[in-house]
C-alpha cells in the first residue's frame, strides 16, 4: 500500500515519511508505530508489511495528534488511541462513508467543499 507524502492541515503542508527501521520510533520500554513531529509538520510511521492495518491507524493517530494541537483540544494519549481506533473501524466497515463524510457525489463526479462544488478529475 502507498501511503501519501504529505497532506494539509490549517493551510499548512505536513509531510509523512515511511521508514523501514527509525531509531525515532526506538525506545527503551515501547516499540512506536509512528511519531507526530509537531514543530516539523511530520508525521514518520514504521513500514510493517505484515500489517497494513496497523499503519493505516498509525497514520489516523498521528493526524488525530496534529488536528488536536492544530485546535489547541489537549487530548490525552489514551483518547487519541481510542479515537484513531474507532474511526478506523468505522470507516474500514462502511467505505461507503468516506465520500459522505467529504461531500463527494460519486454519481456526478462532483466535490461540494465549503460549499463550493467542483468536477473531481477521473482516474
């Protein structure tokens, strides 16, 4: 699976980088799947082949990190966890949501954004 390289929050481009082995995401008690850089706008998430599943809600952590500091909402850890979690249950079970959610048409090809509409281009 491919992951995108950056994404934008608050009119700000963060990247995100996949790393093979990151001494980042070392420590001592606790092996990390993936890490915020708040101050770089950074998101670094381990490769596990394996498991795509558990990047896929590594990632959803880690922007649920940047959104909370970007809205100043101080989540804890653990409601961070939980929220990645059961969005991603949520939106892995009905992917018929996700265009909802975005106010995407897909019959029309249309993306009501701010509501403004515009063609979304096909692949």
């Amino acid at each position: 699976m491919t992951f995108p390289s950056e994404f934008k929050l608050g009119g700000i481009k963060w990247s995100i980088e996949v790393q093979e082995g990151c001494d980042d995401l070392e420590d001592p008690d606790e092996t990390y799947l993936g890490r915020c850089y708040l101050w770089k706008h950074k998101i670094v998430l381990r490769r596990t082949e394996d498991n795509i599943a558990s990047m896929s809600v590594s990632l959803l952590h880690e922007v649920i990190h940047a959104v909370d500091n970007h809205l100043n909402i101080k989540l804890t850890e653990k409601q961070v966890h939980k929220m990645a979690n059961g969005l991603f249950e949520v939106l892995s079970d009905n992917p018929d949501l996700i265009p909802a959610v975005l106010g995407v048409d897909m019959d029309q090809k249309m993306c009501y954004n701010n509501g403004k509409s515009k063609l979304m281009k096909k692949k």
